[in-house]
C-alpha cells in the first residue's frame, strides 16, 4: 500500500520505516528541510538502537523516501498518518493540538480520492471528530475517514515493540477503513499481534489508560521502597514477591528516581484535564503526578545526606542523564531535578551519558561533562548512578576506589549488590534496600 507519513519524528520515524520494511511504499514528510536533507544523508535525528540500518535498508530498496512536499506526498495515498508532536500546552497541561489540526487542514487540501487519515500521535478523546470535520469542511467531495491508531512504543525498544506488539488498537466504525488497516498491519498476522477494532474515542482513550496505568505502577513501586527503607525491607524482594502474581506482573515494578521522557509526564496531565472537563476528576492519576513530580528532587536530598553535613563544595560524578537507557531523551529526565538540587546546594557535578550528552549540555550547561564514567568519578566524593544503562552495570568498583576522593555509591537503580560495593571499601546507597 502507498502511504505517507506526517512528522519524521521519533513516532512518524520509526513507524514509517517499519511499515516499509513490511513492504510498503512510504514517504515520511516534516516540515524541518534540514531534518529531511539529514534523513537522505542517512543521519537520524534521534537515537535508536538498529533504526539508522532500518532505514538504510529500505531506502536503498526503493520503499521508504523523505520530503517536506506534504501534498505531493498525500495525493494517491491509500493511507496518511499523522504522527507530529502534541507536547504539553504552555500554562494548563493540556495537549497541544495545533500541529495535529494543521496537519489535518493541509491532508484536507491535498488528497486525491478515498483516503484514512490515521491518527498515530497521542491526542485526548474527541480529537478525531474535530479532525474529522475539518477534512468534511475542507475536502467535502472525497471519500476520507478518520481512523485512531495509538502508539505503544518503547525508546530503547521501539523497532521491536512495532514488529511484535502486544497489541493493535485501531478506532473506527467505517468498514473501509477497517479494511484498509487490516492490509496495513497484515504482515503482523505471522506474529498472531492481536488486532482490537474499537470505537474511535475509546482507541483515544486507550492510549492515555495505558501509560495512566504504567506510570502509577512506577509510582507505586517507589513509595514501596520508601516504607521499605522506613521499616527495613527490601524493595526488590517485595517487587518479586507481588509481580509474580499474574493478575499485577513483574514489568514497571523496578524502585528509582521516578519517571520521565516524552510520554508519561504529559499524556498523564493531559488525561487530568481530559478528566476535568468531563466533571470525572482521576484522584489516583492527580496522586501520580504530584508524586513523581516531587521524587525527582527528593532524590537529589538522598544523594546530598551521602554526601554528608559538609556536603557544599564537594564532587560528584552523574552517570546516566537520559531518562531511561538506550534514547538519547532528556524530556523530564530525573536527572535534570536532581541536578538542578545539587547545584543549589553548592555541589559540583561531573556527568556523562553514553548517547545523551548533547541534548543535556542544552539544558544543563553548567555541569561538567566528561568522555567516560571513570572521567567522571576522578577526584569525585561520590558516584551515583540515575539511568542503568548496559555501561554501568560492571564497572571497576576497585578503579573507582583508586580514582575517587571518597568511596561513596549513590545507587539510584539498584545494580549493584550491597556487599561487592562495601566490599570495596565504599559507602553505598540505593533505593528502598
């Protein structure tokens, strides 16, 4: 099937180049001519583990493309996606639509003939029929339905997460539509991905449900491991001992400095004023947010009592900066409270991060960054450790010994193992052990 793309995005990025790789023809359309010109070069505009030789691999075999032409890209298409940003509106939390309604003004002015116009970014309910109208007012004399396609992506794991996917969710009651989609998502078949045909509105819904749902199982892991320290039990164990009951499971149920990235931060404020307008307050999501949101500099106090009551002037070494390993996302990143804390206390910060160091000197210019982990820890009173990545998780604890100038670990994801650490010689901290 012929299908464009709107937003080479994260979401419109990867999504376009698994399609193709299905055997699809897709043209992935931005606005930004420097991104688009970065794309033909072969250059991502983010970091994905396998997504640069995805799209290699299917440009050289003719099915994916990239332009900014968005009606020379719509016209004959048998499917358009709109998959650009609806990031947190400035002032209230609520979901910025301005891309997705330009989108959907421009898709209007453009199309051929019969076309599904898909929503693939996460938009609050009744998005779609405000879409949906736009593209009657606008392209009255074709044949265009409006179809609610969510993402259930993973940074760090996104190309598999749409190639084996839990599930697919498509929102329509059109039975052409239903018919095109099918076709879309047929090469999922060999997998057995169950496909859930649903309401458009419910589909809409769906999405926020789902990170709503994961984003307080963080939350409640983490107040776990408060009580946990409080009354002297182990995170970990009651993690395993609750997530080995099918009806709960294990995912999401690992203790640390609480969430970040693209997606839980907004779509769970976006689903609070969802709820408000709907005169249906969601008191545990409200409880969710203001928890999390709180944690991230609570997490930066942790730190500053390792350090001790002559903490100001002292050293630490940040290693991980991203909010979750394998992306280069700094969105919402802990790191970025915890930072900011340990900054106003006079404490300085020597950081590094295996994919993130660009997009952090942006937001946190102030810090020191370093080529490795062990730049970072030299001359440091304490290394701590706010994002798991695979580099982190067997490092030299007796080089870091040598190198540092007091042995203390911060352990915000509990990687190590508490005796090898004191076995070293270090003092150690982790979450809820």
């Amino acid at each position: 099937m012929r299908i464009t793309m709107i937003g080479s995005g994260y979401v419109g990025l990867v999504s376009g180049a698994c399609l193709s790789d299905f055997g699809h023809d897709v043209t992935c359309v931005d606005k930004d001519a420097g991104k688009i010109d970065a794309l033909r070069a072969g250059r991502m505009p983010i970091y994905e583990p396998g997504l640069d030789q995805l799209v290699a691999t299917n440009v050289d075999a003719g099915r994916l493309s990239f332009t900014t032409d968005l009606a020379g890209a719509v016209a004959g298409a048998d499917a358009v996606f709109i998959a650009v940003g609806t990031p947190s509106r400035h002032g209230d939390g609520h979901a910025d639509l301005t891309y997705v309604y330009a989108a959907a003004e421009e898709i209007a002015a453009a199309v051929t003939g019969a076309t599904v116009v898909v929503t693939k970014s996460t938009v609050p309910v009744g998005t779609g029929d405000r879409v949906e109208e736009i593209m009657r007012r606008l392209a009255p004399g074709h044949d265009v339905q409006v179809v609610s396609n969510p993402e259930f992506l993973r940074e760090g794991a996104a190309i598999g997460d749409f190639k084996r996917p839990d599930r697919i969710v498509i929102g329509t009651d059109d039975e052409r539509a239903r018919a095109v989609m099918h076709e879309i998502y047929r090469p999922l078949y060999l997998n057995e991905s169950p496909i859930l045909f649903v309401g458009r509105r419910t589909s809409e819904l769906t999405k926020y449900a789902a990170n709503a749902f994961l984003a307080t199982k963080i939350t409640f892991i983490n107040e776990i491991a408060d009580l946990c320290e409080a009354v002297g039990a182990d995170v970990q164990d009651v993690s395993r001992g609750i997530g080995l009951d099918n009806r709960i499971g294990r995912k999401f149920l690992h203790a640390g400095p609480g969430y970040g990235g693209s997606c839980f931060p907004k779509d769970t404020l976006a689903l609070l004023k969802t709820a408000e307008d709907a005169a249906s307050p969601m008191r545990i999501v409200e409880a969710v947010v203001q928890v999390n949101d709180t944690r991230k500099r609570a997490m930066g106090r942790k730190i500053i009592h390792a350090l001790g009551p002559d903490h100001r002037g002292k050293t630490i070494a940040l290693l991980g900066l991203t909010f979750k390993p394998n992306t280069d996302d700094m969105r919402d990143a802990p790191a970025i409270a915890i930072a900011q804390c340990l900054a106003d206390e006079g404490i300085t910060i020597r950081a590094y991060d295996p994919e993130g160091m660009e997009a952090a000197r942006a937001m946190m210019p102030d810090l020191v960054y370093c080529r490795d982990a062990y730049e970072a820890a030299e001359g440091a009173d304490a290394v701590v450790i706010v994002t798991e990545w695979d580099a982190f998780r067997a490092l030299d604890i007796k080089r870091l010994g040598q190198i540092m100038a007091t042995r203390t670990m911060v352990d915000l994801r509990n990687v190590y193992r508490r005796d090898a650490v004191e076995a070293a010689g270090f003092r150690y901290t982790a979450i809820g052990r």
